[in-house]
C-alpha cells in the first residue's frame, strides 16, 4: 500500500488540488478521505497528528484513515496545508510512523 503524505504550504495550489481530489472518481485503487471538517483538506487529521491547536500529539486518527484504506486494498491521499507546519515546529517526525503501515511517499510543494 502507498500512502502519500501531501505538505502543501500555504499559497502554493494545495486547496485546488484537495477540491480536484474531493470531487474526483479516483477509481478503485486509490482513496482521498473526506475531511472531518476544514476541508476540503485534512486539517484537523494534520492538527490531532502533530499536535496544533488545542489536540494533543495523537497519530491514532490519522493510522485508522490508513488503516480503512488497508482494508479497502487502496492506496490513500493525506493532504493538508497544516502539516507543514511540523517542519517549523519540527515535530513532522511523528509522520515517520507511517511507514510501518505502508511505503510512505511524502509530496511538498
């Protein structure tokens, strides 16, 4: 399974991206999860994973949106602007995690 991990930097196409991936048949091998909320990327999986906000450092809601896609036998798309933000706080390596649950591909823009 691939899981590709897009840190999209404010100002740099990431929401137009997340809305063609929102609104896309992605077919049967891949999966863009639908947002909690904030969307159309997933900002709050960046803020419960790396710890923003008012959330906790907790990878746990990020691994079961990976995890579904395991089951689903699909490869996922993670994007979100927020997660960039672990390269200034440098806490992205929480992220490395994923790469016990499949090939990590990590996408900056």
């Amino acid at each position: 399974m691939n899981i590709y991990l897009h840190i999209g930097p404010h100002k740099t196409g990431t929401t137009s991206r997340q809305k063609w991936l929102l609104d896309s048949d992605l077919g049967t091998k891949l999966t863009y999860p639908y947002p909690l909320s904030y969307g159309p990327g997933h900002a709050m999986l960046a803020w419960q994973t790396l710890g923003l906000h008012t959330y906790k450092v907790d990878i746990c809601p990020l691994l079961k949106e990976v995890e579904k896609a395991a089951l689903n036998k699909k490869d996922i798309v993670i994007s979100s602007e927020e997660f960039s933000r672990g390269l200034i706080n440098n806490n992205l390596g929480i992220i490395c995690e994923l790469k016990n649950h499949g090939r990590l591909n990590v996408i900056i823009t």
